[in-house]
C-alpha cells in the first residue's frame, strides 16, 4: 500500500489497510478543498469542505486562516475579513469602494450614507425624505421641479391647455393648430410648420408666393437680377452660406431645410466632419462616437493619444477615452459618467416611444381625414344624382 493510493482517494471511497497485527484499518476518502489530496490525521472542516491545516488559507492572499481571527466563505472559497471585505462585500453605488459599516439600500444599490445623495443637485439625502423618479433619488424640491418639467412639456403656450395629438411649432414653442391659419389659403398648419412673415403667418407654399419677388435673406424688394436657390429668390450678393456669408453665386453649394450652406459648413453643421483633422468622412469610412466623426487613423485616446477601439471606448469631457484612461479616473468622476451615460439611454429610449406614439397618431388622424374626404365624396355625388 503506497502514500501515493492513500491521497488519491476520492471522496466516498475507501481503502483497507491491513496491519503486521492482523488488524484492519479502513481509511476513508476525504480530500482537501485546496490541493484536492486525501486528508489523513488532522483535519480542517468548514462549510465549504475539508482542507489540511497547512492548506486553511486565504484563496485571495494565501495567509493562513488558522492564524487569523475570522475568516469569511463564498461561492466555495474562503477569505480572510479583509479580502472578503475588498471582493466579495457590498460596495458602493457612487464611489465603488467597499461598504464596511452601514450602508443605505436603494434600488437594489447600496451606499455609503454621506454618498446617497440627490440625482440632480447632489444634496445628502440621508435622514431626509426622498422620491423614486425614473429609478434614481431626488430631493423634495429637485422632485417637484421635475414634475413642473413634465407637466409644462406637452401645454399649448397660446391657451395653457394640454396638447394631445396633432401640434406646431411656433418660436419653439408648442401650440395647438387651431389657434393659427395661413394669413392666403386659411388652412390649419396640422402636422407641419409655418413662417411668419411682414407680421403675418403663412404655409411653406404660400410663403413661398408672397415672397417670390422679396430677397430671402435680406428681406428686401428684387428690381434687377435674382438668384433662384432652395426655392427662395436672392440678390445675387445675398446669396451666402448661412453659416459663414462666404459668396455662393456661382459656386457649388448645398441646401438644408432651405437654407444653403458652403461644402465646408454643410458637412461640419451637418454632414461628417473629423473632429480632429477637420477635413470630410467619406461615408461608411468613419468613425462615430457621441455626436463626433472621426477617420478610423484620427480616433485616438483625448487622453495618452493611442488609437482605440470604437466598441471599447468612453466618454469624458465630450471627448473619446480609451478603457485604459477611463479606469483611472477618480470613482466619482466615473459615477457621474456613467450616470449621464444611464440618463441619455433613457431619454433616448423615452423619446423613441413618444415618436412612435406620435406617428401612430399622425396615421389615424389622416385615416379619419380620409375617411370624411371619401364621406363627402358620396354625399356630393348623392345630390348631383337627385339633380
């Protein structure tokens, strides 16, 4: 019988051991957690399992844990109080260090209490009441600014009445269409926008005709040689980019909600620029992170210059930063970045349901239009049958 059979027995196993007496010894298996070898003599047993007392330690440091005053077990290791305390113990929320005295719970996070604050001023919230708005802790006051917010959203600014379904924009403010018409043709600006022009608000198309012989830009009455652009007549010493007054009578140029603009400002306002050469991405040939086009040999690190990853990337100060940078930055820097990161996921996410609602809206309101349309059709044929 050899030491080698007796540590290998695995666990539920035994091995009879005969004696120069005559006697039988029966060794049972029962192998250490730690080097997975047969423990035969002095034993170690803790919920996890059995170890040698030489292989009782810490399986983060490897200190031994007879030596110490408490030890700690999860997910069938065992740790020391201090590295249970730095890997496996709560941590918290805002700064990512570990809890070591009371915590407060909120949301399924915990936090250390001079770190649970307001979302929006930051203000201590503890011992004080709060509110759950969208998952995240607001203050009394910061709460009830957040409910005026909601509620101003969607009110019409002429009647104070809320909107619901079709609206304009009037000075970027929402309005219902009834309260205004074209100043030429009397219709509704249901569904689309309007400009106001000599004190008087009119349809795209009928604003289109009261200021054939008007120059767009400087407003003024054309007597001699126009420019036709964006389908808006001009001097030909007004047409300009809109941007940058750069002369664009006789030159190429391009056109954005009616407006035209140089190649140079078109692309920067509106196409793809790289933000750190300045000159145009080519579609498909860039790289875009945030509201910043970059070439794929321009996308490096705002912080140590290295190219990146776009899949591996972060934001900080409006600027790309590799993983690398980011996980140096101090826990409440990157808690604030990763808060604005949630917060734009959810408004994102909010202002994709409200367009959709609105589309849904915007097709049953021309359905129903339809309808009436196709209702009077038959009702006029109906009396010219009669006739």
């Amino acid at each position: 019988m050899t030491e080698e059979q007796i540590n290998n027995l695995k666990k539920g196993e035994t091995l009879e051991v005969t004696q120069p007496d005559g006697t039988v010894i029966i060794i049972e298996g029962n192998p250490c957690v730690r080097c997975g070898k047969n423990i035969v003599g002095e034993i170690v047993e803790v919920d996890e399992g059995a170890f040698h007392p030489g292989c009782f330690t810490c399986a983060e440091c490897g200190c031994n844990l007879l030596e110490e005053e408490d030890y700690c077990e999860d997910d069938g290791e065992v740790f020391c109080s201090d590295c249970y305390k730095n890997l496996c113990g709560p941590r918290c929320y805002y700064c990512k260090q570990p809890i070591e005295d009371t915590a407060i719970e909120f949301n399924n996070r915990k936090y250390h209490p001079n770190h649970f604050g307001c979302f929006v001023c930051k203000a201590a919230l503890k011992g004080k009441p709060y509110k759950d708005i969208g998952g995240e802790p607001y203050c009394q006051e910061c709460a009830r600014k957040k409910v005026e917010q909601e509620k101003q959203k969607d009110l019409c600014f002429k009647c104070g009445e809320p909107i619901i379904g079709d609206y304009i924009i009037v000075n970027g403010m929402k309005c219902h269409p009834e309260h205004f018409k074209c100043a030429i043709c009397q219709s509704e600006f249901t569904g689309g926008s309007s400009i106001e022009y000599l004190g008087k608000r009119y349809c795209l198309a009928c604003y289109k005709k009261v200021s054939a012989s008007i120059c767009e830009k400087c407003k003024k009455p054309i007597s001699g040689r126009s420019v036709q652009a964006c389908g808006f007549m001009y001097h030909p010493e007004c047409l300009t980019c809109t941007e940058c007054d750069l002369p664009l009578t006789g030159v190429s140029f391009l056109e954005h909600d009616g407006k035209p603009y140089c190649n140079f400002h078109y692309y920067k306002l509106f196409g793809q620029v790289c933000e750190k050469c300045g000159k145009v991405v080519h579609s498909g040939e860039g790289v875009i992170v945030g509201d910043k086009t970059f070439h794929k040999e321009c996308f490096v690190c705002s912080q140590c210059n290295k190219l990146m990853d776009p899949k591996k990337t972060k934001i900080y100060e409006n600027n790309p930063i590799c993983v690398s940078c980011y996980n140096k930055l101090p826990g409440d820097v990157r808690y604030a970045i990763e808060e604005e990161e949630r917060e734009a996921k959810r408004l994102e996410e909010k202002r994709k349901k409200e367009q959709k609602k609105q589309q849904k809206e915007e097709a049953k309101a021309a359905k129903k239009k339809e309808k009436e349309i196709e209702a009077q059709l038959k009702k006029a044929k109906k009396a010219e049958k009669k006739k």
